[in-house]
C-alpha cells in the first residue's frame, strides 16, 4: 500500500485531505507517515520511509505559507494533483462532559485564532497553544484527561474516541486549505491537465514582468496566483512562483515557449489536473 507522508499526526487536516484526493481519484487510501516538519516530509521520501507526500501551500483566511514555496524549488518533486479542503474545527472532549465542564481546550495555534469568536461565550476556558490540532486530541484521549478539551478535525475525533461537543466553531465558514500532492508514481492524463505551477527569475529591468504577464494573457493563460520570494545574497532579487490555468494544452506549450526567452532559472513545479 502506498505510503504518503503529512505534516502533522494522524486525524489532521493533512491526513483528511490526502484521504480526500485519493478516495476521490479512485484509489486506496494510503497508510500515513507523520513529519514533524514540513522539510520531514521531503526527507520521508528521500529516505524511503514515504512514497509520496501532501503538503498545505495555502489557505484563504491566512494566505500562502511562504517557506513551502521555497520547498517546492528545493527539492525536484513534481506537482501531481491537488485538493481543496474546507477547514472546519471542531470542540471535543473526552464522552460525558459538556461545554460547561471544561476549564482548557488546547490546539494549535492558527486554530485558536480561527475560533476566538466562538470562545468569547465562554470566558472560564482557557486557551492553550500545541504543536498540531490532531496531536491535542490524542494527548486528551490518551491520557483521558477531564475538564480538558481539544479542536481539531472531525476524523481526529473519530480515531481518538473523543466526543465532539461543538460543530464547525471557525468564525469563517469559507475556509480552504490549497493541499499538493507530491506523487512521482501517479499518471496525470495529458489531456486532462489544465494546470501547471512553475517558478522563475526575470532581469531586474523596467517592465520585465508585465512583458511576461502580457504574453501570458494573449495566450489565454489565466494567472490564478502570483507569489514572489527574494532570493537569498542578491538584493532586490526575487524568485516569482506562479499558478496559471488554461484550456488548451498546446496553447499552455506555446505560451511557455514565448516567455521562456524572458526568464531565467525557469521551473516547472508541476502540470496537473485542476481540482477546481
């Protein structure tokens, strides 16, 4: 069975969204290796210990997570697929107790920014920042602590035993997390691929990006993000990394034989089927 490494423990978002992409693209869902760091998941692969990995790059609320571009160039994996996961946090507690019960909830921290709201209503709970959503939930079950809650995915409480007091306590219900699947041994039919990521570096002249974005445009590319990274030692220097979408193939190849000329240090990160 494929092995696929996520950032963080099992019954994390990571471990739902892999879930997700492979259920949906017809195949089994793979056993999981955790990584503490999103470097580890590179490191899993490179060591064997994973066969593929899935990595979070970014999220509607809080935006791109700037190292994992960097990542992407590091190290020659290519972008196979994609999947978009709505981030939806859950209370849960060891069964038996209420809401009222609890003196501390622990989670991670973009979760407790993310549910401040919800827990305005409750002032005697006190807040506690860990390491990983998921993890939270397992230390909870456990060490089957009462009075102590966690947030985290509805599968955390699912494998933990944990009951959820609370559905859904994120202030913006229209949270997504952008999640890549780095997958050397999954076929992308070529037909159906519509989107390509890819990273590069222009002459520091006036105009040099524009010119690319223009020719971009008259070939019908649709630039769904643009990010820009400075490179390391040379000032006002910068790496662009960018996502464009298109209809047609061999427009896609044309386009890139036009700007090509244009760029240099060019990257392709990956060419892959659009998950929306």
């Amino acid at each position: 069975m494929k092995k696929i490494a996520i950032q963080g423990v099992k019954g994390c978002f990571h471990e739902q969204a892999a879930r997700l992409f492979y259920e949906e693209h017809g195949h089994i869902v793979p056993d999981i290796v955790e990584c503490l760091t999103f470097d580890d998941l590179y490191r899993s692969m490179e060591g064997g210990e994973a066969d593929a990995a899935i990595m979070a790059i970014e999220n509607t609320v809080s935006g791109g997570l700037l190292p994992n571009f960097e990542l992407l160039r590091k190290y020659d994996r290519k972008i196979k697929g994609e999947v978009f996961l709505r981030i939806q946090q859950n209370l849960m507690a060891m069964p038996g107790q209420t809401i009222q019960d609890l003196k501390e909830v622990r989670t991670h921290y973009m979760a407790i920014n993310q549910t401040r709201e919800f827990f305005k209503d409750y002032p005697w709970i006190r807040l506690v920042e860990s390491e990983d959503t998921a993890k939270s939930a397992a230390d909870v079950a456990a060490e089957g602590i009462m009075g102590v809650g966690a947030v985290a995915s509805v599968l955390a409480a699912d494998l933990y035993g944990l009951e959820i007091l609370a559905e859904s306590i994120e202030t913006y219900k229209q949270n997504f997390t952008r999640f890549l699947i780095l997958d050397d041994e999954l076929e992308v039919d070529r037909k159906k691929i519509n989107k390509a990521s890819m990273c590069f570096t222009l002459p520091h002249t006036p105009g040099s990006l524009a010119h690319v974005l223009t020719i971009m445009s008259f070939y019908g590319m649709n630039m769904t993000r643009i990010q820009s990274l400075p490179i390391p030692g040379q000032e006002w220097q910068y790496f662009f990394y960018v996502d464009i979408k298109f209809d047609d193939y061999v427009r896609y190849e044309q386009a890139l034989a036009a700007v090509r000329p244009l760029m240099e240090d060019m990257n392709i990160l990956g060419e892959y089927i659009a998950a929306v």
